[in-house]
C-alpha cells in the first residue's frame, strides 16, 4: 500500500463550499489514502482579497502573514485543496511558495492561469479546467439509503424531500412565491398521498423560512424538517433526508444543491418561478441532466402537479456513484498518479 499523500484543505465553512471539497476527498480517497489537515482561513480585513485577486500575479507575492489571522504549520504537503473565493488566494499563494500541486472549486476570477493545477468545471477543458460531467460528491445512492435507514427507521417511503435554497441563479424569491411554493407543497403532497421532509439553507432567509413555516407546518403534511435558522442542536443529516424520501423537490436556483440532489440516486425535480430567466450555465446542465432521466422540471404555479411530471422519456436515476475513473483523472492531472490501492465498491 502506498503511504498516505497529505492533504491541506482550506476551507471557509460554508456549506455548499464545504460539501464540494468533502465530494473531491471522497473521490480522491478511492485510489489512494489520504491524510487531511483542514484550516479554516480568517481574514484579516474580507474585503482585501477582492483587490488581491485582481492583481493577479503581482497579488501572490504578497506574505500572506499580513492578511491572514493564522496560517497552517507545516509545509509538507502533497496537495492543496479548497472551494469558495474566500479561499482562492492562500490557496494560490502557498502552492506557488511550496510548490505544491492545487486544486480549486470555483472559477478562474483574475487569476493566472498557473495559479492552480485543477479547477473541475462542468462546461470547459482547458488547463487548468478538468471536464467533469458531474461533481464528486460524499452522497451517492447506496450512503443515502443508509443514512436513512439510521435517521428515519419510520419515515414511510412515500415521502418528498424538499431542499429549498433561495435568491440565486438570476432567480428572485420574494414573499409571495415562497407563499406559493408552500402552498403547491401542501395541496401536491395531499393529493398525492405523500409526507414532506422540508430542508432550507442560509439562502432561504429568515424572513422567507418564515414565510413557508406559516404555511407548512400547519398543514400536517411536514413529516420531519431542518429548519435553517430553527435549528435543532443535532438535525439529521441531510443526506439522510434524501435517502428517506422516494423523490426530491429542489428550487432550481443553485447547481450545487441540484447535484447533491441527483448524487442521492433519486428522481430529482427542478422548481422555478416562470419569469425568471434561467442562466446559460444553469440551462446546460440542467439540460443534460434532463436528457440523461435524472431531473424534470415544473414552474412555480397553482395548476402544476408533481406526481404527473418526468422526462420525456422516463426516469432513470442513478444507482451508484458516476465517473468511477473520475479520481485516477485526477491524480493524472495533478502530476501525482501511481499505482492505484484496489477501487473501493462505489459507496
């Protein structure tokens, strides 16, 4: 077995960033042990990092003691890995110090191109762009179905999950539509014999969580909930809360979140307000997505029902992890392949 690579993940803990790089690790860790120190980066003063990034290569020479509360301790690393713009520049900074291979979620900004080895990208290939066709994710079909079957032993499996984001995408939600949306929720799900299992994000807002619980909770349709901001101390996971439910309902305003949807092995169906104009990068994946059976879409109205909706020609979701040669692409590109430990069984 080959000794286990080090890995420095920077993260800044929020939790769409968060998941993304948890979904490389997983892949990653298929091949090859790893070893992962993770450091929460601190800024001295946020909004310095905008100036550093439009810098560019003049902005990494910059000593990084200066703009960061801490710094990680050791300078043995084998990989770099971090998600989110708050990231992006120490990310940069300490794989040029120490020549060290990188890898970045997000997109290039003002960055050099040389900043980083591999920035996974759904639509383009060029170094340091790595074609994926989908995410590495931590959820796939079969840790789903386990999860659920800790978490809720007694959910019955006609149940809905419902992942609710927010403003984003170039979709707007205000008062009205977040009414709307729960009401739809309330009148399908009866209709159709089916709980709800309810998750909201940091996107949501307090006044839009609001908006939905007048509704919802009253209803007696909502099965078990994650509240955002009324949350208990130790919710369930929410890949518990898609392994439970036999389809799951997303707002169409975040890519990240529809694809942790679809990782779940679930059929997945996209809700958008009808006057919001979708974005070129949100129309393509979606897209494929549909072409592929694993997402529908539905607009926000009255006369819409849930149960009657599905790609043109049919479900099919997924039933195990995808790209299982997703992480010897990685370690190819990073300069770090070797010979692979025996693939796991896809999780």
């Amino acid at each position: 077995m080959p000794p286990a690579l080090r890995v420095l993940w920077l993260t800044d803990r929020i939790p769409g960033h968060h998941n993304t790089a948890r979904g490389i690790l997983h892949v990653l860790q298929n091949d090859r042990p790893l070893e992962v120190d993770e450091f929460v980066v601190r800024w001295r003063l946020a909004p310095v990092r905008h100036l550093f990034c439009r810098l560019g290569n003049p902005g990494l020479k910059f000593p990084p003691q200066y703009l960061l509360k801490s710094l990680p301790a050791g300078r043995d690393y084998d990989l770099i890995l971090s998600a989110g713009g708050h990231t992006q520049w120490l990310n940069a900074v300490l794989a040029r110090r120490d020549s060290i291979p990188n890898i970045f979620a997000g997109s290039l900004r003002h960055y050099p191109p040389d900043a980083f080895r591999v920035i996974p990208h759904f639509l383009q290939s060029d170094p340091p762009y790595f074609p994926i066709e989908f995410p590495p994710s931590y959820i796939s079909p079969k840790l789903a179905a386990e999860s659920a079957r800790i978490y809720f032993p007694d959910v019955p499996t006609r149940s809905w999950c419902v992942l609710i984001g927010g403003t984003g995408e170039n979709y707007i939600w205000t008062k009205r539509r977040w009414r709307l949306l729960a009401e739809q929720l309330v009148e399908n799900s009866r209709r159709a014999g089916y709980g709800l299992l309810i998750a909201t994000s940091r996107r949501t807002t307090r006044a839009g969580e609001r908006e939905l619980q007048k509704i919802l909770i009253p209803s007696g349709q909502v099965l078990a909930a994650d509240w955002y901001y009324n949350r208990p101390a130790a919710p369930p996971p929410l890949m518990a809360f898609m392994g439970a439910a036999s389809q799951i309902l997303v707002t169409a305003d975040s890519v990240s979140m529809t694809y942790e949807a679809i990782a779940s092995g679930r059929p997945v169906l996209s809700i958008r307000p009808h006057d919001c104009q979708i974005s070129d990068q949100l129309r393509i994946i979606l897209g494929r997505q549909k072409q592929a059976g694993r997402v529908a879409e539905i607009l926000l109205g009255p006369q819409n029902r849930y149960d009657s909706v599905a790609p043109e020609q049919g479900w099919t979701p997924l039933d195990s992890a995808p790209q299982p040669d997703l992480a010897a692409r990685f370690w190819d590109r990073l300069g770090l392949a070797t010979s692979p430990l025996p693939m796991k069984a896809a999780g």
